[in-house]
C-alpha cells in the first residue's frame, strides 16, 4: 500500500482576505488574554516566594524516630525511610504484585499516525498553491488516535478503544520513622522502577475484557513477552491494535518532608497571609536549606516561563491582527513579504513594551520598593542619557556654529 499522498489545493486571494479578517478576533483575543496573566503570574510569584522565604525562617529540623508534641502545629522538615507493609496488585492481572509506595500500569496500543508536510507557493494576484503531503506510519501510542479524522482513513484504521486504561495504585499505609505519610505526599514519589511481569501464564484477567473490534483480528489473550504483557499474535512483527501493558513502582526509599506537624501526620503548612501552603517531599536526604533553595529556583523557572508564555500569546495575536495587511500586500508577493517583516517587527516591538508595562505595573503593586527603584532607576538612566548628550553636543568643536 502506498502509505503516501500528495494533495494540492489553491485559495483565491478574496478567500484569504476573508479568512484573515474573521481570524482578528482570535487575535484580539490572544492579546487581551495575555494581560491579566501576566499580572497573575507577577503576583504569584511573589506570593509564593514570601510564602517561601518565611517557610525557610521559620522551619525546625526534627527526627522522625518520634513525635515531639512541642512542635504540634509548626513547619517541621524530617528525613527517613518511607516504608510500607501494604501489598500493592493489579485488580485485572492479580499476578502483577509488589510491596511498594506506588504502583503504575502503562497501557499502549500499536496504531496509525497521520503526518502532513505542506508548501506554500504564493502567485502574483495574491492567490496561494498549498502542496500537503500526507503520510501514514505506525507507531506505539498511550491514547487512542483517532483515524476518522485522517484525510485517506480507509486501510488506516485504528481501534476506537483501549483493552485496557493506565492505572495507578497507591499504599494507603506509609510510614517515615514514627509519622505517617499522607497519601497525597506519597503520590509525589516517581515510581520510575520498572516491575518485570513474573514469567508464568496469564491468569484469566480481573473486571476488564478486550473489547472484540470489527475492524482489527481477532482478539488474542495477553502473554508475557519480554517482561510485559503482550496482547497480538507476534510482538516481533507488531500489527495495528496490538496493545502492550507495562508497569512501573516506587520502592521504598528515603524522603525529605517539609510540612506542618499534626498529630503523628504531616498537613499543609499555611503562611501567614494564608495565600499560600507549603507541603514538600522529595526523594532522597535533604537539607531544609536545599530544599527551599530547590523551591525558590522552581518558583523563579515558573516565573519566566509564563512571563515567556504571555510575551508569545502577545505576539501571535497582534500579527494576526496585522495579518490582513500581509494579505493585501501579497497582490504582489514581494510586497507581501516585506509587509509581513514589518508587521512581524511591530508585533514584537509593542509585545515587549506592553509586556513590560504589565509587568512593571505589577512590581508597583506587588513589590512596591523594588518596582519604585526600578522605575526610578529608569528615569535616572534616560535623564542622565539626555544630559550627557546635551553637553556632548555643546562642547563638541564640530557642531559649534562657525565665527
């Protein structure tokens, strides 16, 4: 079968125009959406860094061996084992058992994917010759992809369900020294080792059943293959509806806690604004110091990102809301071009200011002392910029007036 198709379609210059000036409100939209987020972003940023900075004052260091009533109440951070007697199985695949903290099932199913590549040729008249190759492989995917969609889906056909859904299973009794352990902390471990299905026949499966789809082969019952089920007839030669099933846990292992005492128990620490609450757990030993230091650093990678995210959406708006003027333009390609440079420059130009008017708004409100600096600053910079050009122009020979 050739897994390949090239189609070519052309847009009229009219039909283009139309199109970008419905797309404006998508574009205004786009831009007006990134304001408040950025100021949302600024303000919990700093929200969360206080939050942070107080939880690093105020945290006491404690053993976890045994619960000392006077700290009842108060951030603690405590290291120690997490460990578990519960005993955690697969409801569908009893044989699958582990004593761990958590549990997780990997279902994929060997599926068509739909790729597309497409040119763009643009003509003199402003109408546009698009060549879109699509081309189909087959590859392992977590969710069902839906073939319906696809432009050519006859002989690309996909199950329209899994046998099986992912799963995830945790202890409901976890203990590091004499507290326990939270199940929504125990949660935020990897379970990044892989669990090796024990190599024995498959007993008859729990609650769920392999749907029987008309378009695939026969169902088949899973076996073990290489550590994992295997549910097809030769995991050698996969073919499209085959669905492998694999698992992952997390052992037990030392842990890190920053959290608010309660009882024998850890709960969310709340600062004292009560904007914010801090419940950490990280694997390993860890300091308090490393551990807020880890948070701050997060908090500031967060921080940038949205700050980036809100900048994009700006961008993309306003060059869609330019974008008409591009397509007017491209009557002549070359003009079109060269209007879509411009537009491009402008679009990012006022993103930059507009995002850093937000964002400087934002300080002002936030950080008022180092919003005040900063705009201060700014001021001292352009005043001292405009009077050392003022004196340069003065005493510079050259520019003086001839006698």
């Amino acid at each position: 079968m050739n897994d390949r198709l090239t189609v070519t379609t052309r847009q009229s210059w009219l039909s283009r125009l139309g199109a970008s000036v419905k797309a404006i409100g998508f574009g205004l939209l786009l831009f007006i959406v990134a304001f408040p987020l950025l100021w949302w972003n600024e303000g919990r940023a700093v929200i969360t860094a206080k939050a942070l900075a107080e939880g690093a004052a105020s945290v006491i260091s404690v053993p976890s061996e045994q619960v000392d009533p006077r700290y009842e109440g108060q951030l603690i951070h405590t290291t120690g084992r997490a460990i578990t007697a519960d005993t955690l199985t697969d409801p569908d695949f009893p044989q699958v058992q582990v004593q761990a903290l958590r549990l997780q099932r990997h279902v994929e199913m060997y599926q068509w994917r739909e790729n597309q590549q497409t040119t763009e040729t643009q003509n003199v008249g402003g109408s546009v010759e698009r060549e879109t190759t699509y081309s189909y492989t087959r590859e392992w995917s977590s969710s069902v992809i839906d073939s319906s969609r696809f432009y050519r889906p006859a002989g690309h056909e996909n199950p329209s369900t899994m046998p099986y859904s992912g799963l995830e299973l945790t202890a409901s009794s976890v203990t590091v020294g004499a507290f326990d352990l939270p199940t929504d902390l125990v949660r935020r471990l990897s379970a990044s080792a892989t669990l090796r299905v024990p190599d024995e026949p498959v007993t008859e499966p729990g609650t769920a059943q392999v749907p029987v789809d008309p378009t695939m082969p026969a169902a088949v019952a899973p076996r073990v293959v290489a550590g994992q089920f295997y549910i097809g007839h030769n995991p050698n030669v996969p073919q499209v509806g085959d669905v492998r099933i694999r698992y992952s846990y997390a052992p037990e292992q030392d842990v890190s806690v920053v959290a608010q005492q309660q009882g024998n128990t850890f709960v969310g620490y709340r600062s004292a604004d009560g904007r914010r609450t801090l419940l950490m757990i990280h694997s390993g030993i860890q300091s308090a110091e490393g551990m807020f230091t880890a948070a701050q650093a997060a908090n500031t990678q967060l921080t940038w990102l949205l700050r980036l995210g809100g900048f994009v959406l700006m961008v993309v708006g306003l060059k869609i809301l330019l974008g008409p003027l591009g397509v007017i333009g491209d009557v002549i390609p070359f003009i079109g071009r060269l209007i879509r440079v411009g537009t491009g420059l402008i679009a990012v130009t006022l993103s930059a200011a507009s995002a850093l008017t937000v964002i400087a708004i934002a300080w002002i409100v936030y950080r008022p002392v180092l919003g005040a600096a900063l705009l201060a600053l700014a001021a001292a910079i352009f005043v001292a910029t405009a009077i050392m050009g003022r004196n340069k122009a003065a005493t510079d020979p050259e520019s003086a007036p001839a006698a």
